[in-house]
C-alpha cells in the first residue's frame, strides 16, 4: 500500500503459491506457474494497473 494524497492505493501484491506434490510432478507445477496468470481472471482485471508477481514454493 502507498499513500497517494490522502488515499491508500494498491500498488503491488506478491503471491507465494505453497505446493504440495510428488516430485515427478514439480516440473509440471513449475511450467503452469509461467503461464498461469494470462489465463487468472483476477490477474487480467488487475494488470498492469497493479502489478502482480508471484513464486512458487514445494512442500
């Protein structure tokens, strides 16, 4: 959040995405992570007024 006059506006939001799977099934999880967003509805609504990263982490 950031003051913009006297408003607080959403600039940048950070999403951790915290995976359980098999380990044969990472790869996979990794390349849907690169393409996910394009498809995320949330994430088109929103960017590039907001900008929007994200990372994955395996249990």
């Amino acid at each position: 959040m950031e003051l913009e006059g006297s408003t607080l506006v959403i600039r940048r939001i950070h999403v951790k995405l915290s995976l359980e799977c098999a380990p044969e099934q990472r790869e996979t999880a990794q390349r849907v992570h690169g393409f996910y967003a394009q498809n995320c509805p949330v994430y088109r609504s929103i960017h590039p007024q907001i900008a929007v990263t994200t990372e994955v982490a395996f249990r």
